[in-house]
C-alpha cells in the first residue's frame, strides 16, 4: 500500500497529533485550494488532507451500524514491550503537550483500553485512540502464536 489518507478539519493539529505518536512529515503540499502533506512513520505513510469548511465526521468507532472506513491499524510487536505501559508513556506525553500548548494539543482519547484478541492461530494486544478528528486507530501487538 503507497499511502492512506485523513481528511482533517486542522492540519496542523493533525500533524502535532501524529507527531506525537512517531510520524515525521515527509513531503508538504497543496491539493487543489487546500494544505496536505505524506507523514511516514510505524512502518507506513499518511497523507493528511485539510478541509477547508469540515463537518463532523460520522462516529465509526461507536456506531455498530457504520459502514465504511473503521480504522487504521499499526503494528507495534517489534516496537513496545507491551501495549499498557506504551499507553501510559503516550497519554503522559499527550497530557503534557496539552498542557504546554493547549491550542494546538488534547489530552489523548482512548476508545479502548488494552485487551487481548484471539484471531486465527495468534493472540494480539490491542488498544484503540482516536484522532484529532475522532477517526479510530488502533495498535496491535503479537502476544503470542498458537
């Protein structure tokens, strides 16, 4: 896959946010009218697209009747020790970042806490936060294979 792209209501608080979690712009850019840039980083690339009059995106997360885009989702098995010890240090970070920059950060939105998921052969951590504009991300890791 080249890239995925986020539509965001605020570049610039989309970049921040992304930065936080280990994203570095690669390329800035306009579409159109617009401001967008590549983010790499967690073994992929974004492309982050701001919208010029946005509107609320539909709650994807929370509604079990949804259809379409769900989540992006990363991978930090050869990266983190475990997934609740990485979500402490991030909300830490969000929460201090916040602090000192209150325009541009907020706290860090968890939609779900750490938990285990068996599927297939393999048993996985997973946590799930939300964006700066409520787009579900999840991180996974490897716990162990049948």
């Amino acid at each position: 896959m080249h890239h995925a792209s986020i539509r965001t209501a605020n570049i610039h608080r989309a970049i921040a946010f992304y930065e936080q979690l280990g994203f570095t712009v690669s390329e800035r850019f306009t579409t159109g009218t617009t401001l967008a840039c590549w983010m790499e980083g967690l073994g992929g690339r974004l492309e982050l697209i701001q919208i010029p009059q946005p509107q609320p995106a539909p709650d994807a997360f929370a509604d079990e009747h949804y259809t379409g885009y769900y989540h992006l989702s990363f991978d930090l098995s050869e990266r983190v020790v475990d997934l609740p010890n990485w979500l402490s240090e991030m909300r830490a970070c969000f929460a201090k970042a916040a602090a000192e920059k209150p325009e541009q950060f907020q706290p860090l939105k968890v939609l779900l806490e750490p938990t285990q998921q068996i599927i297939g052969n393999r048993v996985y951590e997973v946590v799930f936060i939300a964006d700066t504009d409520n787009l579900p991300l999840e991180f996974i890791r490897v716990l162990k294979t049948k």
